[in-house]
C-alpha cells in the first residue's frame, strides 16, 4: 500500500487541502484529509506539492506515427485506399516509441491514438497507458472509436492520385457510399441471424440458412451504425461539421469532432446538439488553407455555450505540451477548472474511461501526478512524481541523480 499525503489534491471536481490518497493494489482506495496510514504501507510526502489525476490526450498519434525518424517510419496514413475502417490502431502502435517516455515524465499517463486523416475513414483507434512493455499491457480498451477526417487532407492526397475524393463533395459522397454499404451489410447479416434462429428452432427442419460472405471493412463500419463506438471526425472548418452532422443523422451515429478548429462559429449548433469536442492543438500554425480561422478563444467560447471541451495535442512527443495547451486557453478566456477537466476527466468521459481514469476517486486506476505548484503555472510549476496503476514510472529527483 502506499499513501501519498499533504498535498493539495484537485480531483478535479473539487480541491482537497492537505489531503491524502491511500492506493491499494494499483486503485485508489481513498481519497481525502486525515487518512490513517496502514501498518506497512509506503507514504510520499507531498506536501506544499498539487497532486492531479494522471492527464488524457484524447487524440493524438503517439506510437502510430513514430517520433524522431521521418515520415518513411510512420504507420499511421495507408494512403492507398480512401476508405479503411478495418485497420486498427493496436497493429502499428510502437511500445518502446521514445514518445512514450516524454508523456510519462510531462504527466500524461493516458492517452488516444490512432490512424492520421489522410482517408475518409481511416480506421480504428486504441485508448493505452503510456507506461508498457508491450501494446498489451498499454492497451486499456479498443476499438474506441472509427477515426473519420473531412476538408483538406483526403481530398489532397487522392486528388494527387487523381482518384476520388478530390473534393469536398467526394468526401461527403464516398463516406455516404460506405456507410450505405455496412447498412445493407448489416441486414442481410440481420436477416441470416433470423433465419438461423427460426432454424434451430424447428429442430434443423428444412434448408440451413447460408451465412453472407464476411466483408471486415462492413463489419467494422457496423460497429459505428450500432452505435457500439462513435466516429472521430477530424474536420477544421465549420462547414465540415455541419457536413458530418447531416451524415449523422441520415445514418444515426455518434459524432464526436476531433479539432474543431472553427467550432466557435457554431457552438450554439454544437452544444444543442450534445456534440462534444477535442479541440486542438493550440499551439499551432496555419499551415494549410483550412486552418485560416484558428483562434486561440476557441476552447473559452465552446466551453461557455455548454459544448464539452477536451484539450489535445494531435502530436507524438509533442503531447507532452498539453499543460500549455490548456494554460493558453485560460489565458484567452477558459475557467481554470474547466481547463484542468479538459485534460482530465472530460477526455475520460469523451473516450468512454471515466470508470476507470480522469479523477481522483475511489475505485479508479491509480495514475496520479505531483506536481511541484499550480498545474497551469507552466513557468514555475514542474512534474516531479508520476504514478501509473499505483507504480511510480517517474521521479524527477532520481532523473536528476542519474543525470
């Protein structure tokens, strides 16, 4: 057992003045003030220290595309097929990535990634811990979600090719062809269901019904039209959500927008319309002609009309940089709280593992972050001890010792 005590604890829902967490056996067991120390049990002092969950980039490529080699070592585009839903994000993911361990000493315990967003659909992304030896022992839950990209990036890469999509309308229009494919998929998969029940049934009486021929790409598409795992559509303009809400409804799937990068201009849309957002990343350029409308205010105005804000990176190594990420969004208008959730809880709530991580509570995986000050004080405030399932991965002072 091991408790760590003294500190200031931000759930984050509330804030907690020398507190303590009691982990037993990789979980929080307790969380609050003057919490009894076990017979035997470890403590680590904290105190004058902030003590976080473990932070949540709830989209990034950390592991796919492969950090510090180039472009010829990434997995993370099969630029040979706009539509590729059956690819999976755990057949690429590179557990010794030296990503890996800048997420772990920046605090990031946990984390999205997935394919990139030069196809329509692109495929399928895996929730891990940044902390394994193997994509196995990372992996805490996948499918998550069917990464799906409108705007620039398809229609670039295969307009080159000189195939479809070369625009915007074939963008709509391949995504609507597949998803009406994976419907007709499903009820003749539907239909044979039936027809074996009615089959057993009568006890084997008349003709066995024969199964259609299995398709993985409809089958994985079918995850989205049950609604099993929602899609991840990377879109920047405000005109691509509007486009990937209407596919939506047409089809009846979740939507969940990756960027968001002019989400301002129709938060009131996207807020009476539930849609979360992983807005990102912020620290950016206009490197290309969609993203004309970024504004660092975007995350304050979304956050303010009731739209469910996660904060992410879009990176590899670079996630570690999601503390700034979200200390900018304070700074151009973003509650604080609410900036500190969107790290936190709200990308574990978005992603579908909020039993499991996101806050300080009892029953959840022990990933915890000290802190030497205020999270978002990124000029003075530094990570000094990370714990992934109640195993420290991180002291900054024996970094220090070895360096």
């Amino acid at each position: 057992m091991l408790v760590i005590r003294g500190g200031t604890i931000i759930t984050p829902d509330k804030v907690i003045e020398e507190g303590s967490v009691l982990i037993s056996e990789g979980k929080i067991a307790q969380v609050g003030k003057d919490i009894a120390v076990p017979a035997g049990a470890k403590v680590v002092e904290a105190g004058g220290k902030f003590i976080i969950p473990g932070m949540i980039d709830a989209h990034c490529h950390t592991g796919v595309f492969a950090d510090g080699v180039g472009w010829e070592k990434s997995d993370g585009n099969e630029m040979t097929d706009p539509i590729t839903p059956h690819l999976r994000a755990i057949d690429a993911i590179h557990p010794d990535d030296m990503a890996f361990k800048d997420l772990r000493e920046a605090g990031v315990t946990t984390i999205n990634t997935g394919p990139g967003s030069a196809n329509v659909i692109g495929g399928q992304t895996a929730v891990i811990k940044t902390w394994g030896k193997t994509v196995d022992e990372m992996l805490v839950c996948a499918p998550v979600a069917m990464k799906m990209a409108l705007g620039e990036n398809p229609k670039r890469v295969y307009g080159e090719q000189k195939k479809t999509p070369s625009t915007r309308m074939g963008n709509a229009g391949v995504l609507r062809e597949w998803l009406m494919k994976a419907q007709d998929y499903q009820q003749k998969r539907e239909r044979y269901e039936q027809q074996l029940a009615d089959y057993t049934a009568n006890k084997g009486n008349g003709k066995e019904p024969e199964p259609p021929e299995r398709d993985l790409r409809l089958q994985a598409l079918g995850q989205v039209l049950k609604r099993e795992i929602p899609a991840h559509v990377h879109a920047h303009r405000a005109d691509d959500m509007l486009t990937a809400l209407r596919i939506a409804a047409e089809f009846d799937f979740r939507v969940i927008f990756i960027h968001a990068t002019e989400g301002y201009k129709v938060a009131g849309i996207l807020a009476e319309e539930g849609i979360p957002c992983v807005v990102g990343p912020i620290l950016f350029s206009r490197t290309k002609y969609e993203l004309r409308g970024m504004n660092p205010k975007n995350p304050a105005i979304l956050s303010e009309a009731g739209v469910k804000v996660a904060i992410q990176t879009d990176q590899m190594s670079a996630v570690k940089y999601i503390l700034f990420d979200a200390a900018l969004a304070v700074r151009e208008g973003m509650d604080e709280q609410e900036a500190i959730k969107a790290i936190t809880i709200y990308p574990a709530e978005i992603l579908g593992i909020a039993n499991r991580v996101g806050s300080l509570e009892e029953g959840k995986d022990a990933d915890i972050v000290i802190m030497s000050g205020p999270p978002l004080d990124v000029k003075d405030s530094r990570v000094e001890r990370v714990f992934i399932a109640g195993r420290q991965i991180y002291n900054r002072e024996t970094e220090k010792a070895r360096t």
